[in-house]
C-alpha cells in the first residue's frame, strides 16, 4: 500500500460507509438450496454453487483415499490438475477433488469477486463440500491438501473444527508453500493502516503489487507472476482490504492454531519462496504437538507454486511417498 493509497483513503467520504450500512427493505425471501453436489458444481451451506474439479482413479474401483486440494488466492480449481493427472497414473487407490474457493475468479457473484465477508464463510464451504464427497465415497479416509491462501484455510478449518466440535474433519494435512510468518520487513505504517482501512473501507480493494510494494513476483522460476496469472480467465486483479486483512490475521495465528493438530501433515516449501522464509516454515513446524507425525520437505532450488515448478515432479513425488506411508482410516 503507497502513501498515494493512504492519501486517497483520507479523502474518501465517511458518508460512503454510512450509506453501505443503511438497512435494506424487508423481501420475501425463497428457501435457501440444500446441499449438495452436482457433477461439475456444488451446493454451499448458503445456497450458493460454486464450481469444482475431480479426478478419479482410472480402474472405476471405489478410492480408498480421497484428497480434496484448496487453491491459492487469484487461483481455481484446476490449479489442482497437476496433482490430480499425477494420481491418478501413479495411485489408483486416491480420487482428487477441488472446489473453486468463495471470492476467487470462478465465484458465479461477480460482485464477490476478490471479497470476503468472513473467513468462517470459506472453513463452511469446506466442511460442506468435504461432506458431500464423504457421501460419495463412504468409508475413505479424507486428505485435506491447500496450496499458499490454501493451506491457511484448511489448517484454519481443522482448527476451528477441534475447537467447535471436538472433531478432525480430515484425516491427514498437506500444506503446500503455506505462509507461516508475515514478514519483518513488511512495515507496521502499512500493517495499521490495513487494519484501519478494513474497519472503514471493507469493500474497498487494492492490487496485491500495490501492497507489497513489489513491481515482479516471481512464484515459478523464470515466470513474473503478474505476468502469468494476467492470461488466466480467472484472474482477479484486486482484493478488498477486509480480505486481505482477514488473511494477515490467518498468518499471524497459524502458528497458535498448529499446537491444537494431533495428526499427520506433510509440509512442502520451497527455498526461493518469495512469501515464506525457510527458518519461519521450520519454527511452524515445531508448534504441532509431538504426536502429531510431520514431516517437512524442503526444495532450496524452487519457489512457491511447487505443483507448477521446475521440480514439480519430485514435489509430486513426494506426495505419492507420502499417501502411501500413512495408515487408513
């Protein structure tokens, strides 16, 4: 965020965000849609239906195992299709799912795009999308795997779950570039102003170059992200500032939320990851319980988007050890 932004924050009327919470008039309302999935959508807890993606094993036997991946933030389901085509050659036993995330580009309410209202918003879309492919598939064990803003909602989700319900909602966790620390040099100017302008500008959005203050990213080698994600269909080139504060608050707690997962995890990252730096992803680590089975897998030549990198075969690899090794349900 520039000190331009700030200035323009200050000029914006404060009548804007009287007027936003002026109440609306009283509508007959329609039954809300039940859950449920449909073959390439689904139902939410709220009625809407978002799009998603599978992947499933080849011989048309029933998975033993079904993994249900998270996106990262301007991402899709198809994001996915790496991991999916990879298992479904390599481990006939395991189905892939992803649904698009709520807010993202494939969010059917084009107004929604690049918002949200709350993070339990995305942790319910979960629990009803991991249900419902439950249903489909009774008696397979349940792996959550998030990609970056991907990783911070499911372990966010699982967390919340254990502390409501006294329940896992998965089985196991994969968390792929997750972002454990917010950075030393991000400076707190720009941390109190977020917060301030999430408070008195929710809707209000900003690019995330803008905020970082960085002109290239660079999450696969050799590829500018704005560069590469600009020619998705899906892109989102802005995020409104309760979004963005929502997920600082996500990075600054996940370390907390760790402590309260007892079961097995597999962490990916990446050396060049321009997000998360090796020693904070390694201090993450330590915060799960001791009985927790982690395993960390460090890749010093990549960067954040493993499934799309340069070693993405050995990251994918991996992952296939991994499933395998872990005992059922």
């Amino acid at each position: 965020m520039t000190v331009r932004l700030l200035l323009g924050l200050a000029q914006i009327p404060l009548t804007l965000a009287l007027f936003s919470s002026c109440a609306s008039h009283p509508s007959v309302s329609s039954p809300v849609p039940q859950p449920a999935l449909h073959d390439t959508s689904f139902t939410s807890f709220d009625g809407d239906r978002f799009p998603y993606h599978k992947w499933l094993p080849t011989n048309g036997r029933s998975p033993q195992t079904v993994v249900i991946g998270f996106h990262g933030i301007a991402g899709a389901s198809s994001d996915l299709s790496t991991l999916g085509e990879h298992l479904q050659e390599h481990l006939p036993g395991v189905a892939v799912y992803a649904p698009d995330l709520r807010g993202q580009g494939n969010d059917p309410i084009t107004s929604r795009k690049g918002d949200i209202r709350h993070a339990h918003d995305w942790y319910r879309d979960i629990y009803t999308f991991t249900r419902l492919v439950h249903e489909q598939h009774p008696g397979s064990r349940t792996v959550w795997c998030g990609e970056s803003m991907g990783s911070l909602i499911a372990l966010h989700a699982t967390a919340s779950a254990i502390q409501s319900s006294k329940t896992l909602p998965c089985d196991a966790l994969i968390l792929s570039s997750p972002i454990t620390h917010v950075h030393d040099d991000f400076p707190k100017w720009k941390q109190t102003a977020l917060r301030w302008g999430a408070f008195l500008f929710p809707k209000l959005k900003i690019s995330l170059e803008a905020l970082s203050g960085e002109d290239e990213v660079r999450v696969i080698k050799d590829v500018v992200h704005q560069d590469q994600v600009a020619t998705n269909s899906y892109h989102v080139s802005a995020f409104t500032l309760r979004l963005l504060f929502t997920l600082g608050t996500m990075i600054e707690t996940l370390p907390a939320q760790a402590g309260k997962l007892d079961l097995p995890v597999l962490l990916l990252h990446g050396g060049h990851d321009i997000f998360s730096k090796a020693q904070d992803v390694e201090d993450f680590a330590s915060r799960f319980p001791p009985t927790a089975k982690v395993q960390r897998t460090f890749y010093p030549e990549s960067y954040h988007l493993l499934f799309y990198d340069h070693q993405r075969e050995k990251v994918l690899a991996d992952i296939t050890r991994w499933l395998r090794k872990i005992k059922g349900p």
